[in-house]
C-alpha cells in the first residue's frame, strides 16, 4: 500500500521503503473528530480471538505467501476449503498479474459468498499474499516477508468471522461477501510515475475491472490491513473519509460503544493507497480502509517491522484481533437487523 500526505503543499516521502514514496492529496493534517451517536445494538455473536489467532499461524505456517511459489498455493487451497468448510459458495478469480518490473504472476482472488440470494451485501476484505522483499529489513532485503500482521491479521479475522456467521443460531438478515485479494503487496518502494499505484493492488485492480458477478455492488465494503499487532492504532484513513465517509462513522462509532476507543482513534489519519481504493474509484460503492497507522508520528508510517522478515507471529496480539473482529460482526448484525 502506498501512504499519501499534503502538508503546505509538500510532498512528504516517508513510507514504503527507507526512502519510501508518498503522493499527494488532499487530505488534512487536523484531526477530524466525529461526534459519537449511540446505536442500537443488535445481538451479536461473541468473537474468538484465539480461534482467529489460529487462522493467522495456519497462514504463516506455509511460508510466505509469494505469488509463483508452492507456499502461495497451498496457502491459497486453504483458504478456499476454510470458506467451503464453512458453508460459503467460493468463486476463483484466477488472472495473470504483471508486476511493475515485467514479472508474470499466477494470481487469484478467492470470494467467499454468505447468503449469495440476500439483495444488501456487506463486502469485507484483506489482501493474502505476501511481499516477496523485505525492502524495510536492515540487513535481509532480498528475502520475502512473513506476513503475519501485512496479509494474515485480516485474513485470520476473516475466517473468523466467516466461522462464527455458520454457526450462529442467529444470522444476519443480509449477505456477506468475504474477498481475499491477491498480489497487493509486489509494489515499488519508490517514487514513481507508475499511475497512482506504483505496482500495488493488482489484485483489488483487477477485481473491481472484473467483477466476480457482473455488475456486482455492495450496500458498503470494508477492507483490513495490518490488524493484529500489539497496541494497534487504526485512525481515519484519508480516502476512506472522503469517499465513504458515513462507513467511516459507524464502524468507529460501533467500536467506541463496545469499548475499542483506544484501537479506532478519532482522529484523521494519512490517505493510504490500497486495496479499497480501486473499489471506490472503479467498482463505484463506498469502502472503507481499517489499517495500522501511527497517530502523530510521521517518521514511520506503518508498525515497527513492517516490510521486514521479522514480521511474524511475535507481532500478533489476540486482544487487537478481538477489537476488530466484535466490531465488524457488531456491524453486520446491526446493519441485517429487519427493517434496518
């Protein structure tokens, strides 16, 4: 993902690498403080965050999940039998992948649908692949990284959430369309004039140009990045404020009322180019970005071993997972409450 900043009309290079790329916008530098309204609240199953830790391991234990390789295969497998296991109808979106550097990836996107006959759809995503070089790592930049907070943190939540909604007794009275989108994360850590993208999100590109239902929209969507580390700070992330922004104020209000304050910050965050943006622009249905950011600290973007092979499961902190995955089923039940 790529982190964009204005600031006196300055371009701020200060992520995706050292050296790092940040492209302007148009987001501000004060805090966009929302005023809390109180919702009702709907009966919402409780989430396992042991069991979503577990999903996170289960990803990591594969390897890194590098296009091309038998790790992103097999990880890829698991991902669809879980989904089946489950009792959600999957589709393989399989596509051919050209990175910035001509590299040709055998890529897939896996969307699992709950409920496929429900007309409101409530999309949740999380990119599954992981990033081939540690470009962040002091000494080991060639190696690929694990991956466990950048990929498998909202994958694991995912899962679980796709495991609670089976066996719930009560369900949502609305569908739930869960997207893994592949080769996000085989970008340029640099300054480039590679459109907005810079070789990211190839897999939340090609998506949203071919949809896996023709003309396939959702009520609202709501991607994850980076949710599992220890203390995570999720504020407002830019285009999320400007293209979705009632998403923006429900998500965070929901997390306040079941007290997740410390995790959903409210307070405006950098604009982050990733996977909900070409949904937003392309796809045309608002989407939301939930993704790790430091508050008021614009010397590092993204938690200390990001892009590095020291992201591994000593970064995952169950009580994170939990903050996000009760707030997303609280949302969903709350949105497939009847009548709502």
């Amino acid at each position: 993902m790529i982190a964009r900043y204005s600031s006196s009309i300055r371009l701020l290079v200060c992520t995706l690498s050292l050296v790092g790329f940040a492209l302007s916008c148009n987001t501000k530098d004060t805090s966009e403080q929302t005023t809390e309204q109180t919702t009702a609240m709907a009966a919402a199953p409780t989430f396992d965050a042991d069991s979503a830790y577990g999903f996170v391991e289960k990803q990591v234990a594969f390897g890194p999940r590098v296009p091309n390789t038998k790790a992103h295969e097999q990880a890829g497998d698991y991902l669809v039998r879980t989904l089946e296991q489950y009792g959600f109808s999957v589709t393989e979106q399989k596509f051919v992948a050209t990175t910035y550097d001509g590299k040709k990836l055998n890529a897939r996107n896996i969307i699992g649908s709950y409920q496929p006959q429900a007309s409101k759809r409530i999309m949740l995503a999380s990119h599954w692949d992981s990033r081939p070089f540690a470009d962040q790592d002091s000494t080991r930049k060639t190696q690929a990284v694990p991956g466990a907070n950048d990929g498998a943190s909202g994958v694991g939540v995912l899962l679980e959430i796709a495991r609670v909604l089976h066996e719930a007794k009560n369900k949502p009275e609305l569908g739930v369309d869960i997207v893994f989108f592949d080769a996000e994360d085989w970008g340029k850590s640099a300054v480039t004039s590679d459109g907005n993208y810079a070789g990211f999100c190839l897999g939340s590109r090609y998506w949203a140009e071919n949809r896996h239902v023709p003309n396939y929209t959702a009520y609202f969507g709501i991607l994850l990045d980076m949710v599992g580390a220890k203390n995570a700070t999720f504020p407002k992330e830019g285009f999320s404020t400007k293209n979705a922004s009632e998403v923006v104020r429900t998500v965070w209000n929901t997390a306040s009322q079941l007290g997740y304050s410390t995790y959903f910050i409210d307070q405006q965050g950098p604009a982050i180019t990733d996977d909900h943006v070409p949904v937003n622009e392309t796809a045309k249905f608002p989407m939301i970005d939930i993704i790790h950011t430091r508050v008021n600290d614009l010397s590092r973007t993204f938690f200390d071993d990001w892009h590095t092979t020291e992201d591994n499961m000593d970064n995952i902190d169950p009580k994170t997972l939990k903050a996000v995955g009760q707030t997303l089923l609280q949302v969903l039940y709350n949105e497939g409450q009847p009548n709502v």
